[in-house]
C-alpha cells in the first residue's frame, strides 16, 4: 500500500494558500470560500455552505475568474478541477 496504481495519472503540484475568494454556483449565487490550495489543475477550498458533487462553478481570485467543475466534497471542503485543464 502507500503508492496508487498506475491507472492514476500524476497530479500537478499544489501550491498551499489561505485566502478568501468567491464561489460561484450553477444558480448565479456567489459564496465566499477558504483557499486552501490551487494547482494549474485545480483547487481546494472550504466552504460553508453545501457544494454539490458535479455542479460547475466559478473561482473568482484576484480579480479572474476561472470555471471549474466540482469533483469531491466531504464536511465543508470540497476540490473542483479547472473546465480547461479536463
């Protein structure tokens, strides 16, 4: 145990971060998230409020947003791919 198998491919390395940013959801509604890491692949954050599995949304950071699609969700963290890095 301890290595994935082969069928995985290597993930880009994350860059650690703590800062706000806005989440926006299928519906036009905008969250505020936590930051917690970002790649050119994709990012996790934290969030209050319920992020669904699959929606697509938003990640507007710095004054750019980029859409992404929402792969994992677990006790109000959650972690989305970049539309354009699939």
């Amino acid at each position: 145990m301890g290595r994935l198998p082969k069928i995985y491919p290597r993930r880009p390395p994350r860059e650690p971060v703590d800062e706000p940013a806005a989440l926006v959801l299928e519906d036009g509604a905008v969250a505020t998230v936590q930051l917690r890491n970002v790649s050119e692949a994709g990012f996790g954050a934290e969030c209050r409020g319920f992020v669904r599995i699959g929606s697509h949304v938003a990640l507007e950071r710095s004054g750019r947003a980029r859409r992404a699609h929402v792969r994992w969700a677990l006790r109000g963290r959650f972690g989305a791919v970049f539309a354009d890095a699939e």
